[in-house]
C-alpha cells in the first residue's frame, strides 16, 4: 500500500516536473529566435524600416503596431518572401514605394527576423515559427 501511495506520488512529481520545464523552455526558444531575428534585421531591413521600427514617413512604413506586424502571420510572411507594391495608408500616412521580395533569406532567418519584429518596437505577438515560411514560401502566390 504504502508503495503504491509512494509510486503515485513520485509519478506526479515526474509529470509536474515535465509540465513546468516546457514552458521555460519554449521561452528559450524564442528569446534566442529573437537574438538571430535583430541581427538579420540589422543587416536586411534596418536601412528602411530604421532601428527603432519608425520607417519614414510616406516612403518605408512604421512595424510599430500596424495590423501587418501584429496580424496573420501567412500575410507577413508573404510580404517578406514576395515583396509588397499596394498603396497603403498606415497610421495615417500613405505608403505607395514597393518592398522588393526578400526570398533569398532562409526560413530559419525570415522567422527569426519576424519574431524580433513581432516582439520589437513595443509590439508584443507569437512567434513566427520557420515550418511556417516553408509552407507559405511553397505556395504559388
Ligand atoms: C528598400 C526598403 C525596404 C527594405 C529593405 C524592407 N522594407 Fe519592408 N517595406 C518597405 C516599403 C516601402 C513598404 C510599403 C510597401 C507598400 O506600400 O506597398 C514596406 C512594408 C513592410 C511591411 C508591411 C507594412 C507595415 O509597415 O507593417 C512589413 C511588415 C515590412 N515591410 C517588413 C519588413 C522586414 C521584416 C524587412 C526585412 C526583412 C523589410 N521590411 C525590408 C520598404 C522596405
């Protein structure tokens, strides 16, 4: 009996231990996707969008809190990998320059820089996970 309730226990434990130890996990998980994202960003997308994510006014649109940074992620994937030519009005300012397509960047690195991005600027939103990208990336548009 007293071995049964000692079993139970133990394998409560075990299962306590795993359930707690994914979500700190999952956190590294993104805290490194958005370590790599900034550095790709630097290189890729800092000269236009600027560092804080402000752009510039009628030419490169802001990433902060605009419903593309925050909103479906297979729509923003598209922007990066294919580029972007609307008119757009974003917070007020119209935006008609084009983004050329980005798809010589990696899945891992599109991720990664959407993640920073999403996370960036005083946005707050999920990750952008690179099965993702591969899926958009092999979509006809
Ligand atoms: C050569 C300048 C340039 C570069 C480099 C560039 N963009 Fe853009 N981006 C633009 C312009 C211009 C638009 C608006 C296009 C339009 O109006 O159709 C835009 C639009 C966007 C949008 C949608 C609108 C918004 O503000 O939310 C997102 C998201 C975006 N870019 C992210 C990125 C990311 C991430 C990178 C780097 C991988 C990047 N851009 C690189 C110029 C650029």
């Amino acid at each position: 009996m007293l071995k049964k309730i000692s079993f139970f226990i133990s394998s409560f434990f075990l299962l306590w231990l795993i359930v707690a130890a994914i979500p700190p996990f999952q956190n590294t998980g993104i805290k490194v996707s958005i370590q790599r994202g900034e550095k790709v960003y630097n290189k890729v997308c800092l000269p236009c969008h600027m560092a804080d994510g402000g752009g510039a006014p009628n030419m490169n649109p802001p990433l902060i809190q605009t419903s593309y940074i925050l909103g479906d992620k297979t729509k923003l994937i598209s922007i990066v990998l294919h580029g972007m030519t609307d008119r757009v009005a974003i917070n007020g300012d119209y935006y008609s320059n084009n983004m050329a397509p980005h798809n010589d960047l990696t899945d891992q690195q599109i991720a990664d820089v959407l993640t920073f991005a999403r996370n960036s600027f005083g946005n707050k939103a999920s990750a952008v996970m690179p099965v993702e990208v591969k899926s958009v990336r092999s979509k006809k548009q």
